[in-house]
C-alpha cells in the first residue's frame, strides 16, 4: 500500500518524534515529514560522528515548520547506560497528553536497541516505533501484538532539497542543466556509435585526455598549472575545428543540427543553436552529448513512471564544514524521495567504465543512502569470448549480486533503446510506491 494522502498517517503521527541520527539524513527527514505532526518537535539524539547530519537536519526541517530539541551522546553511541538514560530524560519530560514516537532506522544498533527501551519505559506501547525499509520503500510500524502496518511513503523532494540535506551546494557559475541541449542530434551519435568504424572518427577527433593523442577538440584546451582545461571564452570564439578524418555521416549531422560546414566547426557559430558558451559546445562535442540523450530517455519516461525532478551535470561545491574539493554528477533524477543516479561515459574501456560505475556508486549511496540506485551508461561492447557478460561482470565489481537490481549497466549495443531499459530499471525498483 502507497499513500499519497497525509491523512493516511493520521493514526500514527506524534507530536514529538526522536531520530536516531545516522551517516545518512535522508530517512529522518522523510520520517519526520510523515510522521510528526504539523509544528511538532524532534529530538536529535546524535554522536559526535553525527554532528554534521544533525546539524543538516535540523536546517532543513526547520524550513518545514518543525522545532527541534538535540540528546548529545558525544562519544557514547555503544554505551547503553548513557542512550537509555539521556532519551528517558527528555521524555519523561514530555506532557502526557502529547503522543511520543520514535523512528530507530539511523543510528546504531545499540541506539536502537536502547532507546527503544528508554521510551517504552516511558510510554509503553502508546507510543509509535517506526522504521524506513530501503528495500521496499515503506514505512514500518511496530506493534506488540500484531504484525508491523507498513506503506509507501510518496513524499516529494527536489534534488536541490536532496543535496542540501548533505550540505553539497551547486557551484554557482556551474548550476545542473534541466533541459537537454539538441537532443535530437545526441540521438543521430547514438545510432551512428553503433557502428565502430565510424564511432572511431569521431573518438579519435575529440580525444582531449590522453598526452601522448591529440584530437582535434584538443586545440580548444590548453596545459595550465600542469592540466589541460578549455581555452577562455574569448579564445574559444574565435576557434574553429577542422573535420578531417571525421566519417561523412558524423559531418552530416553537425552540418544539419550544429551549423558545421563540410570541413570545418566554428565555435561561435554552434553556440548560438542553445549552449550557454563555447566551453558548453567544446563538452557536448566532446562526450558531454551522451547525457543529454540519457536526460532526453529520463524526460520522455517522466509522466508514465511518475518521476520528479531530473538534471544533468551536476558540479558539486562541498562545504569547508565536510572534506574539501569539487565531485561531478552526471544525470540525476527523483522518485518520490529516491534518487537515480546514471553515470555516463563514451569510453569503451572497461576498466574506465568499471571505475566511473564505482564513482557513481559511492556518490549516489552518499546522497540517497540504501535507497539509492545507480547506472551506468557507455559505449563499452559486450566481449563474446568471455564466459561472463561485461555488463553483470562490472556490477558483480560492485555487489557481488549481478541480480541486484538496484545497479544496471547499459552497454553500447543498449543505447537506441535505453528508454525502454531505463523504463524497466525504475519498475524493477519501484518498492511499494
């Protein structure tokens, strides 16, 4: 059972709701937003490795309307006596016409176990004790005598919501896209990847990473603090890009859809058919066209599979309150609270396509927990001679489950009809919503 109707909760929502604080906030906040009543109170009962996702919680719900109490445990989450204790002590100061809950799915198990006891203690079996499934989705509640009352939460929350719940913020000059740019012509490099020969033309163009294979495209960078990033806008302007060597078919597509020539690209020219600057065009030429055809898939699926809000590349600026430095994200999109996370590459390098899909992996679990689910998207092939396929190999890298349906991997031979594929991932983890 799903429910999409806040009274459907009506029986068991509190006025007062302890959450155990985990690594990850996500299933607090989707707890508290189901289950506390309008202007309720919630209590943090956090360690000090947990301070950072307290503090992340308690700003976000706090725009929601909710007020907040925090039990610092400090460096005690295994010591029972000081768990028991400490949430005791907040409850009993409770009035007792005012309805308890706790929800135990963050913190260890030894919060759980002791906490769980401290309010009983308390209030016995009038109180509500709940729990997050990541499997299915559903909200569990406890019962002494029965067995648990579960449902589907539907629960909207934006990708920006998700990401401030971490404290990752968008660089500014760098915010996610929400449209794909040319779809239609990310379409036409779809089907004409599909044969290697011409693939291969354009692969070896807009080659810009390695030393020692200069394509092309990698007259637009330039080797600065000993890395090679674009050229300025204003040097990218004036560029234009030779087509030699590229198959006639790829020209004909940047002839019709990218206002190429028979011979040659000019930057400035491109810009104006939607990219926001030069540097925009030198990416999507460069491999960047692959997840705006996967954001296009993402956006036709949207209506029928109910999804929320989906982008694309995402450049993350961490807080200086977390570790340093800057992670990229490709397409990203929502389910209710769930996230779907796709990593993208035209690589056809196994081993890259292997470390892209564990990227992916770290950073999705990160952001949306046991609830997250990741893909892959590349333009690897499947090698005949092995008795495994390459894409249940590179999953089995991960979970060691190829079964898992949490994780796909959509090779090259996938892509015309990765709408279909992606359509049957997010069914395959649909839960109970």
């Amino acid at each position: 059972m799903t429910s999409t109707n806040p009274n459907d909760w009506k029986n068991y929502q509190v006025d007062h709701l302890f959450l155990l604080v985990g690594e990850n906030p996500l299933p607090n906040y989707v707890a508290a937003q189901t289950l506390l009543n309008k202007g309720g109170t919630v209590y943090f009962v956090y360690t000090g490795q947990t301070v950072s996702q307290k503090n992340c919680l308690k700003t976000e719900l706090k725009i929601k309307g909710f007020k907040s109490k925090e039990i610092d445990l400090k460096d005690n989450k295994s010591n029972a006596y000081q768990i028991f204790n400490k949430v005791k002590g907040d409850a009993e100061k409770i009035p007792s016409n005012e309805r308890i809950g706790l929800h135990y799915t963050g913190g260890t198990n030894t919060m759980a176990v002791h906490a769980h006891r401290a309010i009983f203690d308390v209030r016995g079996t009038d109180a509500v004790y709940s729990y997050l499934d990541a499997k299915t989705l559903e909200i569990f509640i406890d019962h002494p005598n029965s067995d648990s009352t579960h449902r589907g939460v539907q629960l909207t929350l934006s990708l920006k919501d998700l990401f401030k719940l971490h404290k990752y913020e968008w660089q500014e000059n760098k915010k996610p896209l929400s449209e794909p740019i040319l779809p239609d012509a990310a379409a036409e490099f779809v089907r004409l990847y599909q044969n290697e020969e011409i693939a291969k033309t354009w692969r070896t163009w807009s080659n810009t990473h390695r030393y020692n294979n200069y394509g092309e495209l990698k007259k637009a960078k330039e080797l600065k603090d000993n890395e090679w990033r674009w050229k300025s806008e204003d040097d990218l302007s004036k560029l234009s890009l030779s087509l030699k060597g590229v198959h006639p078919d790829i020209i004909e597509v940047l002839r019709q859809q990218l206002d190429a020539s028979d011979t040659q690209i000019l930057l400035k020219l491109t810009k104006a058919k939607g990219f926001n600057s030069c540097q925009q065009v030198c990416e999507w030429l460069g491999g960047i066209w692959l997840e705006h055809y996967v954001l296009q898939q993402v956006k036709e699926l949207t209506k029928d599979l109910q999804l929320g809000e989906s982008k694309m590349s995402f450049v993350i600026q961490k807080s200086q309150t977390w570790e340093g430095g800057v992670f990229e994200f490709d397409v990203a999109f929502m389910r209710s609270y769930q996230v779907f996370a796709i990593s993208c590459t035209t690589s056809k390098d196994p081993k890259e396509c292997k470390l892209k899909l564990f990227e992916a992996y770290i950073r999705a679990k990160q952001l949306g927990g046991d609830e997250a689910r990741v893909a892959l998207v590349c333009c690897c092939d499947n090698d005949n001679s092995k008795k495994q396929h390459l894409s249940r190999y590179l999953k089995s890298q991960l979970e060691g489950a190829v079964s898992n349906p949490k994780i796909a991997v959509f090779l090259r031979e996938d892509l015309p009809n990765l709408k279909e594929k992606i359509d049957n991932w997010v069914k395959d983890n649909k839960g109970a919503l």
